[in-house]
C-alpha cells in the first residue's frame, strides 16, 4: 500500500482535521455506543470520497483507491481461510484438546499464579484466541481465587498476560497472521522474530508471578478436575493427536512458506479425525466451513472447544478489506503522506522509527481502541519509513505486536479491556499494574530499538 501514489497535495490542517474526524466518528462509536468497528469504518470511507469529489478528484480515482487498498490484504484474507480450516481440523483430530489437558495437568497448589500464567498461556497458543482463553479456563480461575480469598487482580493479571502471549505467539492467532501479512512477511519468520522480545517478557512475567504466588495447601481444584474430566469424555485425548502440531513445527524449521504449512498441517489433522469421528464427509465439510462443533454437555468445554471453520473469518476478513480500503484512500489522497512529512526529518535513525511506530500503535489503541487498526494503520503509514533506513519488514511486525496487540486489553474503554472486565469481574484499572507481560512489551521493543539490538537490516 505503501506504493500507492497520492493525486493530491492536502495541506497539514486539513490532514489533520480528517484524521481526527476519523478517530473520533471510529472511536465515539466503539466506546460510546458499543459498535463494530465495521460501521464506524465504512462512514470514514464515505467521509475520505466526499473530501476527494469536494477536491475534484474523480470518482474513478477514487474507486482505484479503494481498490489497491484492498489488493494489500488479499495474502492475509488466504492465510485466515487456512487458519480458520486449521483450527476446526485440530478440533476434530484432537490437537487442541490435548495441549489443553497437558495444560491443565500442571496446575498444582503451589505457584498459584505463575501456574495460571502458564496454564493460560498454553491454552492461548493452542487455540490462538486471547478472549476464548479468557471467557473459559480464565474464568475458571477466577472463580477458584475467589473461593480461596486470593487477589482478583492479580490473577486477573496472569491470565490476561498468559492468554495474550498465547495469543500473540500462536500460528492461529488472527492478529499474529494480520501483523505478518500486512507487511509481507512470512508467519512464522515473524513468530520467530517475535521471540527476541516475547521470550523476555514471558520469563520476566512468570518470575514475577512465581514470587508473588502465595504457598497454601487446600486449593479447591475440583472446577479443574471438571475441565479434565469434560476433555477426556470427548475421547480426544490421545498422544497421536500431536502429530498434526509436529508436521507444523517441522515445516516450520525446514522454512516450508506458511500456506503449505498450514495446508499440511490441517491435511494430517483431519487424516487423524477419521479415527475418532465417524461423521460424513458432509458432515466433515461442514466443519470446516462453519466450524467444529462440541457436544459434551459441559458448557466451559463446549465454549472452548466450538472453534475454527473458514466462516469464523468473515468478520476478520471484512474488517481487514473496510480497513485497507480506508487506508487505500488516505494514501490515494496524500493524507498520510502529508503527516509523515511533518515526521520526516525526525524519522532517520532505527530508534526514531521504532520507537515512533510503537507509540502509534499504542495511541490508536488508547485513542479508538481497536487493535485490529493498531495493526493496520500502523503498518501502513511506517512500511515505507522501515524501508527507507534499511529495516526488514519483520521489525515493523513485531512492534505491531509488541505495541499493538498486548496493549488492547491495558485500555479500559477498548474492545478487549471491556469485555475481559465484563467476563472476569475484575476492573481494567484493577488488573492493569499485574498484566506484567502486556506492559512488559511495548517497553522491550522500544528499548531494544533505542540499543539497536535485535534488528535486522537489508544486506
């Protein structure tokens, strides 16, 4: 999108008028009225071709606008399909119900809160959603610190960094597929990348954790052991079901490009799921269309389990199309350009672009408070400045990350910070102070970039 060439030359008042017109109808319509970023998105479209037919610029020039904003997300929107076919393969082979249970064998009395750090984090990576793990084996927790008088925040805190590094290092995360391919790198060059800072933060955060976890006998693990029991009945749990998870991990080493991966790994799965379904091949498509479908009867498990298909990415996909398609039109019509110029002269070194970027992302996030365009428009407006002083892009995606994605939940008026509050009962400002690995984040990518450590530059 980068090299999508402005038609027109907007002055700074008026670039930054519309930007803020934008951020406000964007972000007054998710947190006052509680909306879909969709809507808001698509008005700030129409406002973007007013602005453009008011400055004579012609309605085909605008659609081609659009258009080449679009055409930059169409890796993405092939790599959700994958990813949303990956996960209702895993389901039904019983990849994810077992890292679940391995998940769930750690949890001991002692440790308490590094264990629900791990245990959350564990569950994030397997099903690659921080709000699931969250609404469900988060909740569990919660109720178990509750019965045994432990602080709600702080275990609120564990499971918010453990599900959101989970989350952000997992191959079925939607976010972590977005970052990678809104700047054209692979998914898993980029999960490695991720690690320079990620690895860190997570041991810095169980450390944490682990010193603040009181040492009491007589935890009442008995919601647990119903979690257990629930994943057992489905006749899931079996050591062969890894096998899809070892195919992954070995293309992944051999450098196998992410869709061939992907596809590999979701062949051998649903291989696999032959031997504990005796479903249809109707029945089988329909899983990986609209998604896997649990029925054991244990609500928390079924929750948890009811994932994946490739209409679970329809809302991802839209709002990746409306948003590049905004993005289309902020470059078509040189407003992007204009506040980057202002930014030009201070944007020379590696630490100035890094660390300009991070605080982008982190202002979208406390300013609309939507970490899908934290993504996004942070993407698109530094992808040229990280080519420009020899950057690869996979620097630029880990600081989408590291500032975009785990800073979401920190906000209390954003999507995630509302509904994490609404489901744990635990307050945003509460949890804030022990979400060790979410703060821990952003800090580490900017250090690292004001030390140039870590970087990688184009030979």
């Amino acid at each position: 999108m980068f090299q999508i060439k402005s038609i027109l030359r907007p002055s700074f008042a008026e670039s930054l008028l519309l930007t803020g017109l934008i951020v406000a109808m964007i972000s007054g319509s998710i947190i006052a009225f509680d909306a879909v970023p969709h809507i808001p998105i698509f008005f700030s479209i129409l406002l973007l071709i007013g602005y453009g037919l008011l400055k004579k610029v012609s309605f085909a020039k605008l659609e081609r606008g659009l258009v080449e904003g679009a055409s930059a997300g169409m890796g993405a929107v092939f790599l959700f399909f994958f990813i949303g076919i990956l996960i209702s393969s895993w389901m039904m082979s019983g990849t994810i119900p077992t890292l679940i249970y391995i998940g769930f064998t750690l949890i001991t009395p002692a440790f308490f809160f590094a264990i629900v750090f791990v245990v959350t984090s564990i569950v994030g990576l397997a099903v690659g959603s921080s709000l699931t793990t969250v609404a469900t084996v988060g909740v569990a927790f919660i109720s178990i610190a509750d019965v045994m008088d432990l602080s709600l925040p702080i275990v609120a805190g564990a499971i918010v960094s453990g599900a959101f590094f989970g989350d952000k290092m997992s191959p079925l995360s939607d976010t972590t597929n977005l970052a990678s391919s809104i700047v054209g790198v692979d998914l898993f060059e980029h999960i490695r990348n991720m690690g320079w800072t990620t690895v860190p933060a997570f041991f810095i955060s169980l450390l944490f954790f682990g010193l603040l976890s009181p040492r009491m006998e007589g935890f009442d693990l008995a919601r647990i052991a119903d979690f257990q029991v629930g994943l057992s009945e489905t006749g899931l749990i079996h050591w062969y079901t890894l096998i899809p998870l070892i195919v992954l991990f070995a293309m992944t080493l051999g450098k196998v490009p992410a869709l061939l991966t992907l596809a590999a790994s979701s062949l051998s799965a649903i291989l696999l799921s032959f031997i504990h379904q005796s479903s249809s091949l109707t029945t089988l498509f329909s899983f990986l269309f609209k998604g896997y479908v649990s029925n054991t009867g244990f609500e928390d498990i079924d929750v948890l389990l009811t994932r994946g298909g490739m209409e679970s990415m329809m809302f991802t996909v839209a709002l990746v199309l409306l948003a590049l398609s905004m993005g289309g039109l902020l470059f078509t019509l040189g407003i992007v350009q204009c506040l980057l110029d202002k930014l030009e002269g201070a944007l020379k070194r590696a630490s100035s672009v890094i660390t300009s970027s991070a605080l982008t992302a982190i202002s979208i996030n406390v300013l609309i408070g939507e970490q899908y365009l934290s993504i996004l428009l942070t993407g698109q407006a530094f992808r040229s400045q990280f080519e420009k002083i020899g950057l690869k892009s996979k620097n630029l995606s880990r600081v989408m990350e590291d500032a975009g994605t785990v800073v979401n939940p920190l906000v209390p008026w954003s999507v995630c910070g509302i509904f994490i509050t609404k489901v744990l009962g635990v307050a945003t400002v509460a949890y804030f102070p022990f979400a060790v690995f979410c703060l821990l984040s952003p800090v580490l990518t900017i250090l690292f970039g004001l030390m140039g450590r870590t970087l990688t530059y184009d030979k």
